[in-house]
C-alpha cells in the first residue's frame, strides 16, 4: 500500500503533505485531551483515530491528488465501529458512530427516513477501504461501556434522565473530536501560511488576579446611602454562598440590587473554590450584552473577556482549507458573555461549527441573566440541558433575576431548587427596594401617549411592537429630547443612544424615549415615569426596574401606568400573558412581590402546560433497548430561541464597521474574527425583506466567492437607515422607485 494523506497542500510535493495515519492519531490524542475532563477518554479516543478512517478510499487519494469526484469519508470510521458492536457496549459505540458521522455534515438523526440519518448511511455503505488501513489503526476499543456507566452513575443518572444525559455526552464527544479535527488541520496548514486562531489562558491562570481586580473595581463604591450599603451587603452574603456545592442556584434580587456584579462575584469565588474552568454570562437581549461586556472589561481588561452575539455564524459545511476561513469561536476564554440564542442554540445544534465549543461549556459556572426570558416553548428542554449540565458535566448554574421563574420542584421536569437561593431574604429585599408604584391607565392612543410625554419632561414609554414604537415616534416628533429604541438599530448605534439617555437623564434636561421591550431587561437608565403597554407581570416589573432605580426620588415614589394600547392588538403570546396576570391579580397584594412572581409564573405554565416543550424536544432522545433513538439534526432543526427567522444586515455607518467590511475582500483574515466585529454593526430583518433589498440595489453579500453568504452588507449610500429611525427596510422599493423617476 502507498502512503495514505489527510490533507494536500497545493503546489507542494507528497512529502509535505499530511500522512493520514499522523492525523489520525492526533487527532486521537487532542480528542481525548479535550474529553478528558468529560469522564469520556476512551469513547474520544476511539473517535478521533475512526474520524477519517474513510480516507484510505483509494478514491479520496486520487482526490487529493487532483482527480475530480466526490467521497464521503466519515460513514467509513462508523461503519467499523458499529459492524464490530459488542452488545455491552451498542450504546457508546453509536455515540461515536454519531460524532463520526456528523463531524462534516453535522449530527445525524438516528432512524429517520432522510438519506443523512445514521440508519440510511450505515446501509447504504460499501467498504472500498484498503485493506492496508488495519496496519495504522488498533481494532482494539476496551472499557467504553464501563466509562460511559461511570459517567451516568456520577451524574446521579435515572431512567427519567438517562437518555437526555446519553445525548448530551453524545454531542460533547461529539464537540470534542470537531474541535480536535479543526486544531489538527490548523496546524498543519499553519505551517504554510502561518493562520492562526487566538489562543487563550486557563481561567485557573488569571483567577487569582481577576479576584483581585474585582476586590479593587468593588472597593471604589463607598457604602454611603442606604441602597449602596443594601448593594453591598447582598455582594457579602452572595459572595459567602460560594462554598455551596456545585449545582443549580437562583438568585434573585429586584432591579437596582446590583446582581450583575453580585453574581460575578459569587462565581469567581466558587470557581476559584471548585476549580470549575471558566466562566460564561448570557444574557437574553443583544441591547444589553454590550452594556454588561463592557463593564467586565472595565474591570478586568480586554484580554481574557470574548463577547460572542449570535447574528452571524461563519459555519458553512466547506471541506479543506475553507475550514480555517470559516472557524468560530470556540469558547475558550476565561470569561464569555454572549445571549441566551447563542448559548441554547448551541447546545442544541447539529452542525460542527456551532456544536465546537460545547465541550468548553462543560464544567463552566453559567449565568443566565434575565433568567424568565427562557421561550416557553422551549423551557422543559432549555431546565433539561441545564440539569444534565449541573449534574453530569461539572457546570453551576445561576438563574439570576428579579422576576424568578417558577422552575423547582413544583413544576414537573423543573429544577432541584429548594434550599439554593443566594440572596438573602428575596422577599425583605423586594420591600427595603421598593421605589414604584405600579397603576393601570385603562386605554390609551398614540395621541394619549404623546400628551403624557409632554406633560413630563423625563418619561419611558414600552410598547409591544418595533411597529407601534416606529408610529408613536413620528407622532411625537417635535418633542424635545426625544428618543426612539428598537431592533431597527443596529447594537452599536443604540449603545450610543443609550449613553446620550443617561447623560440627558443625569443632567436634568427633557428625555422622552419610546422604545421597544429591548430597554426593560438589564438597561441602566433611571426614569421618574413610564408607561407600559400590556403585557405579562415580568415585562412589567422588568420595566419598573428603569423608574427610580437608584432611589433617586425618594422617599417618593417613581410611577408605572400600564396601558390598552388603542389601535395595536397584543401578540398573540402577550395576549395570553395578559389573561395570566388577570387571573392571579386578585390573589396578591403587592405585584413587585416575590410571591407575586412565583403566582404568575405558576398561573402561566399551568395554561401552557404540553407547551412548555411544544415541539416535543425531550421525546427526540430515547432508549430503545440496547440502542439509541436520537433525532440530533431534526432538533436542531426545530430548536428555535427566536422563532422569526430573521437574517443579519450589516450597517457600514460606523469606522470600525466599514473597516471590518474591508477585510472581507482579505483572504487571509478569518471569517470568525471579522464576524467577532461586525456583531454590533447589523441589524436583522426578514428574509424576504434582504431579498427585496439586493433585488432594489440596496445591498448585496460581500465576497460570496470567498464568505458564502454570510455577510450580507447595506449599499454605501445608507438611505434606508436614519439616525433615529434606524433601518427602514419596508422602503426598500419606495427608494428605488423614486430614484428612478428623479
């Protein structure tokens, strides 16, 4: 048998080209450092020396060597594994099998009708390997049953759990060995052309220091004035928390408690005390992800904080060298902060460029801010990963929020919650930081609203539509300091608004901000009034936390008059958010209570009920027997954190921004890093509306040839975006009709 390669370098000989049975084994030996941490060391093992086991095709070698024709390399290594099952260890096989098979295309299902699905490939394969592949790989695979029972039985697995725990392992396996591959190939092709991806610390490395600069950021804050003494005395006591084992906890503080800081300082602390390896901050909104990264990187640097959206994803099925092009991130900082998309997504993805990073996830203390804003479609599978996490894959967990979710114990397939609260006294502090009173207005039109602005000279309104804001913004016009917040702005733009806001606020001077519900989760902005379009009790107390938020008009009171918007029917979800509140309003007496919350939650997953996993996610991974039944590709499929669809418009308004777009025409810069920077530079649209912007000449994707179509960027001369309207992409077709006239 000739040499057999794994990767060919153009016009370079043979002999600098990458010897496969090489590639195998490290790939084999950078899996199973990955997955060492996972308890899965023998299962990586045995995946990253089958990966391309399909490779020794004589075919895929002519191939490389020029010869026109497609192979499919990664049904072969699958294919070995499973023909050699032995019963006791079916199960960790097919794991590999899955990763194997899903390390270019994706995860398959597993007995589905489609031609990608483990079941079809298996027995649509002919062995055309050369007999010679047996020479370079051992055949022998011990002990991957007894590893696969160790994990389960230290995760505290059951038969309720067991097949959920099974999947999970299946995709960090699987994430372990995509990564491995990428690394492997990266440096051979390095060598060549030196392209690189950023290498990061341990967070074991910095821990001691980034405690250090937390100390120093804290000790700035002087405990004058009751509610900065209140804030620091919730830092102690959530601080002192960190000993607690491992695990899922809640905390739950009203706006203005400081829990942003709070809760980063409790996971410092518990990983520097459980040696967890970094951690991850995910935030339901990308209007405040700037905010929070901002204020890490202000007290830690630049350096060890990746801040990751989720608009733009450079994960394109390419083989070969596009593969560098196109790698994201990866997740290995010591500090991440991205949204709750990106985060669940990602667990719940089939494809190898999203699915990468879920091995750096394991063994992380994860916080979910804002944690009620969990769809409820999705909550039983979102609690599901979140417990597998916890239990099986070294994670904590913190749910942080001043409108907690009833997800305990009382809700079936809820969290083991009970004696892991972190704050002290949630209900005591709703008292001590009460700084609302919260009315009804009954209805109200958009000239209603406009009065109420102008009868205040600070003063919020949130509405339920990007549509109804975009209206009353245009009625109010000729008002002085008036603002307008929405989606229709791309993030970087609306960071700028929001600093305009705060310095007008700080300053006394009118500001009047109608906005969308992007301002009401984690914004810190301070209004004396606000006015909220029905919706359910979290958006409005959410919305409470923008009005006195630090007591500045105490003892007074600030004001929240909830309104019937005249003219503008409720989504259907908020409708039925509407009714829940109105059911249980009777049975409280302070809606900003804890106890509160909990009734209303209670009062809205008793309604969705089957809904809470509307599309049947947790029953797509089962046992059958001694085999598996998981539907990887048709979850990810279904797994939706928005269900909208919306596609990302890139906006070159800003310098950093048109510089970014430059480099796209630069073959040597990543697709990844120029993504890393255009996040905050799009805004994202339907479909059909970036159709109709191309079709119109009002943008186009920026070097297809070389990005797919991932960069999709708005014309130069930028006439559908303004500066307090955003991007107006429903005028895609006016603009051009009139310009052709004129």
């Amino acid at each position: 048998m000739g040499k057999n390669y794994a990767h060919s370098v153009k016009d370079r000989s043979e002999e600098q080209w990458q010897s496969l049975v090489d590639h195998l084994t490290q790939v084999a030996e950078l899996t199973t450092f990955r997955a060492s941490p996972l308890g899965l060391k023998q299962a990586a093992y045995a995946a990253g020396l089958y990966h391309d086991l399909g490779k020794y095709d004589p075919a895929f070698q002519r191939k490389l060597r020029g010869e026109q024709n497609r192979v499919d390399h990664s049904t072969a290594g699958a294919s070995v594994l499973m023909a050699s099952t032995l019963s006791q260890e079916a199960i960790p096989r097919e794991m590999i099998a899955y990763a194997i098979l899903g390390h270019h295309a994706g995860l398959p299902d597993r007995n589905t009708s489609a031609p990608s699905s483990m079941g079809r490939r298996l027995e649509g394969y002919a062995d055309a390997l050369h007999a010679g592949w047996r020479d370079d790989v051992p055949q022998t695979l011990p002990g991957l049953s007894n590893e696969l029972m160790s994990l389960l039985e230290s995760g505290r697995s059951n038969e309720n759990t067991g097949a959920f725990d099974i999947s999970v392992a299946t995709r960090m396996l699987f994430s372990c060995l995509v990564d491995a591959d990428y690394r492997d190939t990266e440096a051979f092709y390095a060598e060549f052309d030196g392209a690189k991806d950023r290498e990061w610390p341990l967070l074991a490395q910095v821990l001691p220091q980034m405690i250090t600069q937390f100390d120093t950021h804290m000790d700035q804050f002087q405990p004058t004035g009751e509610i900065n003494a209140l804030r620091r005395d919730i830092l102690s006591h959530v601080r002192r928390g960190a000993g607690m084992a491992p695990g899922v906890f809640t905390l739950t503080v009203p706006t203005g408690g400081g829990k942003t800081l709070a809760s980063l300082g409790f996971a410092l602390d518990h990983a520097s005390l459980h040696g967890h390896r970094r951690i991850i901050y995910a935030i339901p909104f990308t209007s405040i992800i700037d905010q929070t990264a901002a204020v890490f990187r202000d007290i830690f640097g630049q350096q060890n904080i990746l801040e990751h959206h989720s608009a733009i994803e450079a994960d394109k099925n390419h083989e070969g060298r596009d593969k560098l092009r196109l790698a994201m991130e990866d997740w290995a900082a010591p500090v991440v902060v991205t949204t709750n998309v990106q985060l669940f997504e990602s667990l719940f993805a089939a494809r190898p460029g999203r699915a990468r990073k879920l091995h750096n996830i394991a063994g992380s203390v994860i916080i979910l801010d804002e944690a009620q804003t969990i769809p409820r479609p999705l909550l039983l599978p979102c609690l599901a990963m979140l417990d597998s996490l916890a239990r099986v894959f070294g994670c904590s967990i913190v749910l942080c929020t001043a409108t907690q979710p009833a997800v305990g114990e009382t809700l079936k397939g809820g969290l083991a919650l009970a004696g892991r609260e972190l704050a002290p006294d949630p209900s005591g502090l709703a008292r001590r930081l009460k700084r609302v009173e919260i009315g009804h207005g009954g209805i109200m039109d958009n000239t209603a609203l406009v009065s109420a602005l102008r009868g205040v000279d600070q003063g919020l309104v949130v509405v339920n539509s990007r549509a109804h804001a975009l209206d009353l913004w245009r009625e109010a016009t000729g008002l002085e300091g008036l603002f307008h917040l929405s989606t229709r702005q791309y993030a970087a733009h609306r960071r700028r608004i929001l600093a305009q806001i705060r310095q007008r606020l700080a300053q006394g001077l009118p500001c009047r901000v109608i906005s969308t519900s992007l301002i009401e989760a984690g914004v810190d902005v301070s209004f004396p009034m606000a006015w909220r379009a029905e919706a359910g009790l979290d958006q409005i107390v959410q919305v409470a936390g923008r009005v006195n938020r630090n007591g500045e008009l105490l003892p007074a009171l600030g004001q929240v008059t909830v309104f019937t918007p005249d003219g503008y029917a409720p989504p259907a979800e908020i409708a039925g958010l509407i009714g829940d509140m109105a059911r249980m309003r009777a049975e409280v007496e302070d809606l900003q209570s804890p106890e509160a919350i909990q009734r209303y939650f209670e009062e809205v997953y008793w309604r969705v009920d089957a809904g809470l996993d509307a599309k049947g996610i947790c029953k797509s991974f089962s046992l059958l027997g001694n085999s598996t039944n998981f539907n990887f590709r048709t979850v990810a499929e279904q797994f939706r954190m928005i269900e909208s669809g919306m596609v990302p418009v890139i906006i070159p308004r800003d310098e950093e921004a048109i510089k970014a777009v430059a480099q796209l025409h630069e073959p040597q810069i990543s697709s990844g890093q120029i993504a890393r920077i255009l996040q905050t530079h799009l805004v994202t649209v339907p479909p059909k509306a970036r159709e109709r912007m191309r079709a119109c000449g009002k943008g186009d994707f920026v070097r297809p040839d070389l990005r797919a179509d991932q960069f999709f960027v708005l014309g130069p001369e930028l006439d559908l975006y303004a500066e307090q309207t955003g991007l107006l992409w429903e005028d895609s077709e006016y603009l051009d009709l009139s310009q052709s006239i004129l």
